[in-house]
C-alpha cells in the first residue's frame, strides 16, 4: 500500500479526488489528509494572488471570513466531507486539522506514518509561489520524501 501525505486547504472536490486517487493506478492508496484552513496568517498575500488572478470579489472579502473557535467548524467539516469523498473513492483515508507550525506536523506526520509522498493542494498563490514561499516549496526541504504540487479544482 502506498501512504500519502495530501495537505489540503478547502474541502475536496470530486476531481481533485479523482485526480489524487488515480495517481498510482490500481495500486492502494492510505491517504493521511492535513487541512490548513485559511487564518489571519498571509492575508496579505492572499489578497494580493486574488487580485493577480482578476479575482477581485475574493480580494475584498479576505478580512469576513471568522476568526478564532468560529473558523474551526468550517474547517471540521471541509476535512469530514474530504475523508468521506476519498473513501467513497475506494482509498483509505484519515486526517486532521493542523495547527500554528503546519510544516512541522507535516514533517511528525511523513515520519510517523512512512509516508511515501506528499501531496500539496492548493490554489495558485502567485506571490508566494514567486517567492518560494508556497506550502510544496517549504514541504520539499523539510520531509525528506517527493512533494507534488497539484492546482486544486473550484466547482
């Protein structure tokens, strides 16, 4: 069986699942699944990616989104409806929310799970990614295992 690490930022569409489920053929895949919801951290640079990428409504709406134990039942329930998609997928899958260091739970995680890759998807983050700065640039120096950057679907 092949273990991945899929970090993931909003729930799992269903060709995000197909896409991730079908990257290893028929080989079984045990999916171990991080969400890093959307904080106060990088808002800046989440507003600047939304207006290079002429998404301007999202730009102006970076400061609603709520804060602190409101923003976990959001995030509860985008990483439920994502484990139940892959397991309705035939894979194996369990995850978790991350927390204030999300590249060290990554790197505890790959370690305790022997993990085989990593999985990082994500939306385009322009001024990150220029900048080296994207979770899969970060992830590549600290897991010690191949990270895939793979562009999330928006439905």
């Amino acid at each position: 069986m092949f273990t991945t690490v899929l970090m993931i930022e909003k729930p799992l569409v269903p060709v995000d699942v197909e896409m991730v489920t079908t990257l290893h053929g028929a080989e079984p895949v045990d999916f171990v699944v991080l969400l890093q919801p959307r904080g106060n951290q990088d808002r800046l640079l989440r507003a600047l990616d939304d207006v290079a990428l002429g998404e301007f409504e999202d730009a102006v709406r970076e400061g609603d989104e709520p804060e602190g134990s409101e923003a976990l039942t959001p995030a509860e329930a985008a990483l439920e409806f994502s484990l139940k998609s892959l397991r309705g997928a035939g894979a194996s899958a369990a995850g978790r929310i991350v927390g204030e260091d999300p590249l060290e739970e990554l790197r505890a995680v790959v370690a305790d799970r022997k993990a085989d890759e990593v999985i990082v998807l994500t939306a385009p983050h322009l001024v990150e990614e220029f900048f080296h700065r994207d979770w899969a640039s970060r992830a590549r120096h600290k897991v010690g295992v191949p990270v895939l950057k793979l562009f999330a679907h928006n439905e």
